[in-house]
C-alpha cells in the first residue's frame, strides 16, 4: 500500500478499503465516518455504469446525472488505464450544469473555485481526476484521514479493515440501508428531498454543516 497523504498520530488506525468514484455521493462519505485510513481500489477493473465515472446532482427538475464519457479498449481494463475521452464536450456542459443547479446555493460561491479547478485541469485518466476529486472533497469536511492505495486486488481483506468495495452501487441500493440513513437539509430546488446526491450538493447547501450531516447519516453512530 502506497500513502498518500498524512494523518493524526493520535488517531485510532480504523481503515476502509474502497473504490473511487466521481465527485461521489453522501453516503460515500458516511460510510467512512471513524477511519483513519482509506485505502482506494486501484487493481480493480472498470465495471460500466457506476459511480466511477457518474454522480448525481438536484438540478431544478430533479436529480440528474452527470457522466465522464471514457475511451478504452474492448475488454478488462484497469481502472488505472481507464482514459477520460475529451473530444466529447462533458466537461463544459458539468460545469454550466452545476452552475445552473447550485449558482444560488448558500455556500456555492466559497468552494466553486476549487472544484473549478480541479476539473480544469483536464486530468487524463478517470482514477486520477476521482483521486483529486476525493482528496478535494474530504478537505472540505475536514476529515482528517491517510490515503492508501492498493498494491493488488485481494478477494479478501486484512482483519480490522471494512470491505467497503461496490456496497454503494448505482445497479443496487439495497446494501446501503446497512451503512446510511439519509438526514434531510434544505436543496435549491423541489419540495421533496432528494437523498444522497453527490457530495457537492450537501456542501455547497450546508457549507461548513456538511460534516455533521454526513456524521449523522452514517448508520449505527
């Protein structure tokens, strides 16, 4: 395993293990609520239509996802290998969206420059652009906890470290009820609450709140 970034000495080692996702959802974020240590899956290979490369946000008719389009060969590949494909015009077209969605936001003005950014920097594979996107995003909540990575895909896990690897699935949600209870907070558009939106959705909503929502929501806390 590979660090990445420090953490508190003081801290209890509590460790995940768990794959990247794009700009990922609330629920991602509980359900690493007491580790200090994330080690992110880089052995694994892409699987279609997950959250690596998709997220959701509350625009004004409702969720609506948001998807790096990729370029790789037919096949297995890594997640590593896997390139963003930037002659289609997606990041532009994430950026107005997200502008449209949360440009009235409470908290919109303080952190729109650093997702900004960051996804200006055109990063050329998807795993690095999530990597910066994750680091980025656990700054905002002031989780302070070491990054990992994998050095091979094990089946199973050392003891002491949660398996945490495709619980949160966009094919399947049921396993999320074990790890998330969503708390509702106040979004710019709808009446109705929609639940565990990405992570941008609760922070440029809540600002500096975010953390205690996220803490809340994780379940058995």
């Amino acid at each position: 395993m590979l660090t990445s970034s420090g953490s508190s000495s003081n801290a209890l080692l509590l460790t995940a293990l768990i794959e990247v996702h794009y700009l990922p959802s609330v629920s991602y974020f509980s359900a690493l609520q007491g580790c200090s240590i994330i080690v992110l899956e880089r052995n694994e290979n892409f699987p279609k239509q997950t959250y690596r490369n998709r997220c959701q946000i509350v625009a004004a008719k409702g969720p609506q996802n948001l998807i790096v389009p990729v370029t790789m060969k037919p096949g297995k590949v890594l997640i590593t290998d896997v390139r963003i494909d930037y002659s289609q015009k997606w990041l532009n077209n994430h950026w107005r969206t997200i502008q449209s969605a949360y440009g009235k936001a409470p908290f919109f003005e303080y952190y729109r420059d650093d997702l900004h950014d960051t996804l200006m920097k055109k990063s050329a594979f998807l795993y690095d652009l999530n990597l910066e996107l994750l680091s980025m995003c656990l700054k905002w909540l002031k989780q302070d906890v070491t990054i990992m990575e994998s050095l091979a895909y094990d089946k199973t896990v050392e003891k002491g470290t949660a398996d945490l690897r495709s619980m949160i699935n966009a094919k399947n949600m049921a396993d999320l009820k074990f790890i998330f209870q969503p708390v509702p907070y106040t979004q710019v558009f709808g009446n109705a609450f929609a639940a565990n939106a990405s992570i941008i959705d609760l922070i440029f909503c809540e600002g500096p709140g975010a953390a205690r929502i996220v803490q809340n929501s994780k379940v058995g806390d």
